[in-house]
C-alpha cells in the first residue's frame, strides 16, 4: 500500500536505515546540541550572576599574590629530570665532593653551590704581558680580600672574606686557580730579573713539580710553534710554550655549609660582581665578563621581568584591533565592547589560573611567558565564533532563544577544540614528559585553557546577553544610547546620522524585494524577510544533526529566490568588512578554476621548504640560549666560546669499584682507553714513576698498593694524587686496596664543541658496557646534554599521537571519519612546515620551541576544525559553493583572530631575550601556517577532493526537493515566518 503511493516513494527512500556509526553520531550530536541549548538558555536566564561571579572569584584568587614565588634551581627546568647523567653525577658526588678536594679544582668540572668566575680579555696585547699581568694578579688580591657585612646594619653584624667562605686545600689555605700559581711565579721571575719560567700549554709544570692542566683556564693562545699554532703533547709530553694569550679564566670557590653560610655566600658573589664591574670601569684596556652560580638562574628570570611592557602593550594593540573586529557601520548591529569584553575574559581567567597556583605553592618561571598567548588564541577564535554565529540568529527571536541557538551552534565545536587543547597540554604535563619546563608550562596551561573555557560559556555568554538586549532596544553598540528613528534623523548633522546609522525592522519589511527569478544560496543575516520561496534539503532544513559535526547556522542549506545576484547580501550595509570582503572577493578568488593549480603549486613549495628545515633540526642543548640577551651569562658564554673552545671541558674518568690496576692487562686498559685525550692520570704518573725507579709495572697488590701510598703520594709533585684515589681497608696488617680512582681527561675539539661532546658521551659510555673495569665518564654539562634530544621531542611527540588518537575515538562517535581525517592530516602538515620553517630562521629545537610546537596543535585545530566541519555539513550543491559559506562563517573568525593574533606577538619581538626570540619566531610561524592552511590550502584541495556534496540524497539526486512555501503573518510587535502549505 504504501509502496503504491506516489508521494510517499520519497519519503520511503529516506527512512532507509543507514551505519549503526552515523545513527551513534546523530544521537550523540543531537544529544549535545539539546544540552547546550538548554546551558545556554540557563546562562541567558540569569546573566547577572555569570558576568558578576567571574570577577568575584579572579578578585578573590589575586590577592593570593603575596604567595608568590619564582623557581629558583634552573638545572631542574631546563636539565632531563630523569637521566643517567644525574645517577652518575650524584655517584660522582658521593665518591669524590668537592669539599674533599684538597689540591686543586677544575672549574669545567666541579659545579659546586657557590662560585665566581671571571673571564679577563685584553683589548691590545697579551694577559701574559707585564702591565696585564700585573693588573690581573692586583685583580686577584683585591678579589681574595673582598668583605661582605651580613646582615647589613644591626649589633649582629659580621664581616665575611672570601679566606673565610672559600674552599681550603690540606693546609688550610684557600683553593686557587693553577693559572694565577703559573702567574705569580712569572712575575717573582721578571721582578728578580732571573729567568723567567716557561709557561706552556695545555699542561705546564710548576715550580714544586707538579703538572697542571690550563686549558680552561688560558683562552686564545699563541704558541712558538710553526705558524704560532700550539701543537699538542704527546703521550706524557708537555704542551708548546705559550707566546701570548688573549683571555684568562679564574674561578673562587665558595662554601654553603647552611642556611646562613649560604646566605653570606650570596651576597658575596653580588659583591663579586659589583667589584669586577668598578675594576672594568678603572681598566678599560681590559674586559672583565663574570659569572656566578645565580646568573643563569637571575638571567632566566630576567625575561619575565623585560617582558612586563611589551605584554602590556601587546594587551592594548589586541584590544584596539579586537574592537574593530566586532565594528560594522550598523551601530545597533555592531557589538565593539564584545571584543574588549573577551580580552576581559581572558585576562580574568589568567588572573584565576595564577591564583590557583600561588594557593597550591607553584613556582612561576619565564617559559610562562608562552601561556597567555595559547589562551589568547583560543579564547578569541571563540569569541568571534560566537559573534559570528550571533549575527546569524533571527533578530525576531527573544534574546534568551539567540543565545540558546548560538550555544547550540558554537559551543559544540569550541568544547571539541577545548578538548584538543587539553589533550596535547594533558599527556605533555603527565609523568611521561622528561623535561621539567615542559611539564610544569604545560600543567599551567592546561589549568588557563580550561578556566578560560569555563569564563568564556559564562562570562563573555552573559556579556553577549547585554548586549543582545541592547540591540533589541536599538540603543547604540557603543554609546548605548537610543538611536532615533530615521525621521528623526534627517534633522540631525551629517556626522551624527553616520554616527546613528541603522536599520529599522520596518525598513526591513518595506525595502524587502519581491521574489525574483535568479537562484542564489544566501547565508542571510534576516532570516525573517517575507515574500520568500524557499526550496530545501529535506534532511537539512532545521536537522543539521543528520549530517554530524555540522550544525553551523540557524538558517543554513536554502536556496532563496531574489532578484538580486549570487554574490549581493540583501543588506550590505549590514554586513561587517571582513565578512563582505570574503564574501564578495575572496571566497570567489580562492576558488577560482585558474587560482587553484597556482595554490597547488604553493603547497609544494610549502611542503619543500618545511623539508628542507626539517632535515636541519638541531637540538638547543645550551642553557644560555634561552636568557636575556646582553646579560651577564650571555657576554660570558661568548667570550668562553670565542677563546676556550680548543679544548672539551674537563671529563672526569670514574672507575667506582675496585680494579686489579697492578695487572698489566688492566693497565693497557685504562691506557688505552685515555689514549688520544690530554689528561691527567695519576696511574700513568704513577707507572712512569715505576718506570724511572727500574721497577716493574706488574707487581703484587701488596707492593704495587705500598708503593702507592708510601712512596709516591709523598712525593710533592705527585701529592694532589692523593686526591684522585680511595682507599678502603681490609683485615689487619694489610695494605688497603684502591677502592675507586678517577683520572682527568680533556679532548681536542672545534666549532661544534656541544655537537662532540655528545658524541664522545655516546661512544665513552658503549665502550663501559664492554670494558672489564668498571668506569663511568661525568661532566656538569652531561646533564643537559644526556638524552636532551629525546626528552625535548617525547612531549612533542605523545602530544600528537594523543590528537590523533581522539580524533580517530571521535570520528567513531562524534564526528565524520573524514573530517578527523582532514584535521589530522592538517595538523601534520601545519606541524610539520612550523618545525622546518623555525630550522630554517635560526630557532633550535629546545624546551621553548617545543612548547609552541605542542600549543600549535591546539591553535590550528582552531582555525581549521570549524572551516572543516563547516564544509562536511553542506549536502547537494557543489563542492565550490560549499567552500565559499564555510569561508564565509568560519574563515572570517579565523581571519579575525589572525589579525589580533599577530598585532599581540609583535611587541614581544622587540624584547632583547633569546627566549621570547624564540617564542615571537615560534608563534609567528604557527598563525602564519595555520592561516595559509585554513584561508588558502583547505578551501582549495577541498573543490576536488572528499568528502564529497552528493551523498544523502535519493535516487533523483537534486531534482528531489520539496517546495515550501512561507507566508508572513503581522502582529503588532514583529513578523512572524509560518509555514502553511507542503
């Protein structure tokens, strides 16, 4: 029976029972879509309380700033929490602290708590030079008798010298460099007119016999050999005679032995740096670039602090643009506040995060800096989503159903994009993430987004309710003041009908032109304009959730007959300037048969270029590179690289168990394995000692154990030994064994001293896991370098895997398979051309890169998420028309937040800091990519590739349309749409 009706076969067709994975989404998105209706009916209900609590708890939650505090280890941010380096190092500590070093110190080697270090230059000449010489040793003097009086005024009161804090040696004097030792016996020399000893270099010998090693310690050396190079000793040999030296390094070694000591030794090194800044500005023939253990972490924080304006000002220039954004020439239509009111949104859920985490004892740091921008560019790509959608609401319907229906539209999508964000910040701050900065920036984020997604549903929903009502009243988007009638303006001056300029309802009645014969697909701003005939999609009129993720409009998916062209909004003077512009030059641009090969084309230079970049990543081991710029860590690293980057830093060889050293076997071992290396070896020191005496180097463990101890470490040129060795005891009436021992070993290096340093680390650590002697290798410097690459890359790459992940959960239940295909492969690319275009401008791959390669997947899954589920919605028609409405709904709000976007990151390029360097250049290029792939790439490849306009239709395909026909009915308050016949 029903069969045989004619009318019905259409119908029929449609009540086909489609995939249990569309009827799922269909349920779940209506479901949703209800939910949010009815949140945003409960929010438009009682708007005094969302815009009011808001502000009460931000108010409430800052005065939490006198909790503030700023973290003060920088080793723990920046360093692999969890590396081998960290277990060897504080193996290392155990075995052999500095405090039990008596002779002589490293200072490559040893980080101890507190020190000052100074790196002296000559502008002209040499620092071996008598005049300079002399200057630097008057230097030392004055440094070695330098006070500090803690605290600084009061009966209790002490003066504290650096005899008093420094470290001593075995009679009681305090640790000096062996450099100043060399110095002062050059000049003993000169003044006596005896002979004056031959400095040599790297390893030179001293008056008492003992080799020491300077190459950390004399920079820029001149030697006597051929072409003034220094050549190298060989095994056991000495170094070349030094002829001149540009730069010389000294280091004064402090003690923290409590709260107070560590207190003195504090203001010591601020005294270290206030006298070598008075000595500079005496002998300006030198430069004098110190550093102290609290200037990487004082130069670190410092960006914060250079940053204070520019992120002020920032705020202003996003502001100013914000309000122009949401201008029209309508002023009852325009809403300026709106954008002002959502930078309020943001900054207050800013406020809240922060005082959040000054309640839970958080420590703040400038990798921080990046957090207001992740919240800036997802708050206001929802503000103007919402604004948009707003403006496609019925200006008929009651305040409450518009914000009901925005929040029926937007909020779906903004919770997806939320939840992406979330996401990548969530498994980045989760116990996987090796990197501390990278976590705890992250954690912190996640906290701002979210709080920022809760203001945004309440605060800046309720402000869109006032000024909902504002427009009801036709009362000024500005001013909010009543805007007269049009008879009452003809009276007025030419500025002020500008300035009043709107449209009336009833002018909207009289100026509505009869139905005309061109087909055109409006996306109308009115949809209550009379005299219409509408033909309509029988499964999208209304039904958006038939089609998933694609409830984009109230009035989506009709085709109105005017007599008005397919590109002509039927009030222009509505329209906002962006929206006009996209609507009737760019949206028919970009899709224009002749633009799209020349867009390909562009995509492939894109992709060739993020290729080039991304066989170019380099890691961004080097702390320094991430602190203010002219500071004191910077001019000295600098000056460390350009004179001491011959030679490697000093590596400690570790043998921590005990080791057969009197078998010769195991002595060809170690030998070996120091073989190559400039070092200093008390085993090699020790054979050789043997050698000269006629004794043999295989001997018992008694013998070669006594000799040890009672004839060689008493000798004075080889005592500091005694330094390099443990003994442990055994039974009664014999010798001790040597229970753990280290040698000292240095490698000739070049330009990319960092990039060998890891290599060595690499191959020294393969050859342990082989060796018959049990030996580990540290330096200081290990702990950034040890697994730096995959502790920087792991969040990055967790972060994208976990998107990938949900969208492929979503696709199953929330959203259309291939819009998560599209989004996945867009955020790919988006990252992928990110990482190679920041290789490409001089960016690194370091903790702060990373962080805004993680906050880039949330801001392009933004930009290109609303784009794309825009276009998925759309059923019949073409591919081209579809792309064009999606442009117009969501392209501009991406435009939008674009233009703010950029105004807000300019500023912060002007801050003399490598870390807000990076941060500018990183979150440049992620708008920059996300815009090209939401305004340019998506809307062209998606004229021609899936997913495609055609499905969901019955067998006649477009000519299967239903004629509805709408008549309007006036009351005495509005027009009335009535649909009366089918």
């Amino acid at each position: 029976m029903l069969g045989s009706a004619p009318g019905l076969s259409g119908r029929w067709e449609r009540l086909e029972p489609r995939p249990r994975a569309r009827m799922l989404r269909q349920v779940l998105h209506a479901g949703l879509r209800t939910s949010f209706h009815a949140l945003g009916r409960f929010v438009a209900s009682h708007p005094v309380f969302f815009a009011s609590a808001p502000v009460l708890l931000s108010i409430l939650l800052g005065a939490s700033f006198s909790r503030y505090r700023v973290e003060e280890d920088v080793e723990s941010l920046l360093a692999p929490k969890h590396s081998l380096a960290k277990i060897e190092g504080n193996l290392v500590d155990s075995l052999f602290p500095v405090n039990r070093s008596k002779h002589a110190l490293y200072s490559d080697l040893q980080t101890p708590g507190r020190y000052g270090r100074v790196i002296v230059t000559t502008r002209k000449g040499s620092v071996l030079d008598p005049v300079h010489l002399d200057t630097i040793l008057k230097l030392h003097r004055q440094i070695y008798q330098l006070q500090v009086t803690v605290p600084a005024t009061g009966l209790n009161s002490f003066n504290y010298s650096f005899s008093y804090l420094c470290l001593p040696d075995d009679k009681n004097v305090c640790i000096i460099d062996d450099i100043i030792r060399a110095m002062e016996e050059i000049q003993s020399g000169r003044n006596a007119n005896r002979t004056v000893p031959i400095l040599r270099y790297p390893i030179t010998e001293l008056s008492d016999g003992r080799q020491a090693y300077i190459g950390h310690q004399l920079g820029g050396v001149q030697g006597w050999g051929p072409g003034g190079a220094v050549r190298g000793p060989g095994v056991g040999g000495r170094g070349e005679g030094v002829r001149s030296a540009r730069a010389l390094q000294l280091t004064y070694y402090l003690q923290a032995r409590g709260g107070l000591m560590d207190r003195v030794a504090n203001e010591w090194e601020k005294a270290f740096c206030a006298e070598l800044q008075m000595f500079a500005a005496l002998h300006p023939k030198l430069g004098l670039y110190p550093s102290t253990s609290s200037s990487l972490r004082t130069d670190f924080q410092f960006s914060s602090v250079l940053a204070r304006r520019p992120l002020l000002a920032s705020l202003g220039a996003c502001g100013v643009l914000a309000i122009l954004c949401c201008s029209m020439r309508d002023c009852v239509r325009s809403k300026p506040w709106l954008g002002l009111l959502a930078l309020l949104s943001i900054t207050l859920s800013g406020l809240t995060a922060a005082g959040i985490l000054n309640l839970t004892g958080a420590t703040y740091n400038s990798s921080y800096l990046g957090i207001p921008f992740v919240m800036l560019g997802h708050g206001l790509f929802g503000s103007f989503e919402i604004l948009s959608s707003w403006r496609r609401t019925r200006e008929d319907q009651h305040v409450k159903e518009r914000v009901a229906s925005v929040f029926e539209d937007v909020m779906l999508r903004f919770s997806g994009s939320t939840m992406l964000h979330l996401m990548t910040l969530g498994l980045a701050a989760s116990p996987l993430t090796n990197m501390e900065a990278v976590r705890l920036f992250c954690r912190t984020a996640a906290l701002a987004v979210t709080i920022s997604y809760v203001y945004m549903l309440s605060f800046y929903s309720s402000c869109l309710v006032f000024t909902g009502y504002l427009e009801t009243g036709y009362r000024h988007g500005c001013f909010c003041r009543r805007v007269p009638k049009p008879d009452r303006l003809d009276s007025k001056p030419a500025w002020y009908r500008c300035l009043m300029y709107t449209r009336y309802q009833d002018e909207t009645q009289t100026t509505n032109p009869p139905h005309g014969v061109s087909h055109a697909h409006a996306n109308t701003p009115n949809p209550n304009l009379a005299h219409t005939h509408t033909h309509t999609h029988p499964h999208t009129v209304n039904n958006p959730a038939v089609h998933g993720h694609g409830h984009v409009g109230n009035s989506t998916n009709t085709h109105q007959h005017t007599n008005s062209s397919p590109h002509t909004d039927l009030h222009p003077q509505d329209s906002h300037l962006l929206l006009g512009c996209v609507r009737r030059c760019y949206g028919d641009w970009i899709t224009n048969t002749y633009v799209k090969p020349f867009v390909v084309l562009l995509y492939l230079v894109y992709i060739s270029f993020g290729l080039m970049g991304f066989l170019q990543v380099t890691q961004g081991s080097d702390p320094s590179a991430l602190v203010a710029m002219d500071t004191a860590t910077v001019l000295y690293t600098r000056a460390q690289q350009r004179y001491f980057s011959s030679y490697s830093p000093v590596i400690g060889f570790y043998i921590y168990e005990s080791a057969p050293y009197w078998n010769a076997s195991v002595q060809r071992d170690l030998l070996e394995y120091a073989k190559g290396f400039q070092r200093i070896s008390w085993l090699e020191a020790y054979l050789n000692y043997l050698s000269d005496r006629n004794q043999s180097t295989s001997q018992p463990r008694e013998n070669f154990t006594r000799t040890l101890r009672h004839s060689f470490l008493r000798e004075p040129q080889f005592a500091h030994f005694a330094d390099d060795i443990i003994f442990a005891e055994r039974g009664q009436g014999e010798e001790p064994d040597v229970a753990a021992s280290r040698i000292f070993l240095v490698a000739k290096t070049t330009e990319n001293k960092r990039e060998e340093m890891s290599v060595l680390l690499d191959t020294l650590r393969r050859l342990s896991l082989t060796s018959r002697v049990r030996f580990l290798i540290f330096n200081p410097s290990f702990v950034y370098l040890d697994r730096y690459a995959a502790a920087v890359s792991s969040p990055l790459r967790h972060s994208l895997l976990a998107v990938l992940f949900l969208l492929g959960l979503s696709s199953l239940a929330v959203v259309e398979p291939l819009v998560s295909v599209w989004l996945g492969l867009t955020l790919l690319s988006v990252q992928f051309g990110v990482l190679g275009f920041m290789t490409l401008w001089g960016v690194e791959l370091d903790c702060m890169s990373v962080l805004c390669l993680i906050s880039a997947l949330g801001h392009s899954a933004d930009c290109s998420g609303p784009l794309l589920c825009g276009f998925a919605s759309g059923r019949g028609d073409s591919r081209t028309r579809w792309v064009r409405v999606a442009l117009e709904r969501h392209g501009v709000p991406s435009l939008q937040t674009l233009i703010c976007y950029s105004a807000a990151l300019v500023p912060v390029g002007s801050v003399r800091s490598n870390l807000t360097r990076t941060l500018f250049r990183c979150l440049t290029l992620t708008a920059g990519c996300s815009a090209l792939h939401t305004l340019a790439f998506l809307p062209t490849l998606l004229t021609f590739l899936p997913p495609s306009k055609s499905r969901g239709h019955g067998p006649e395909g477009e000519g299967q349309r239903q004629e509805v026909e709408c008549v309007e009915m006036n009351d005495s308050t509005r027009v009335v749409d009535q649909i009366t016949t089918v």
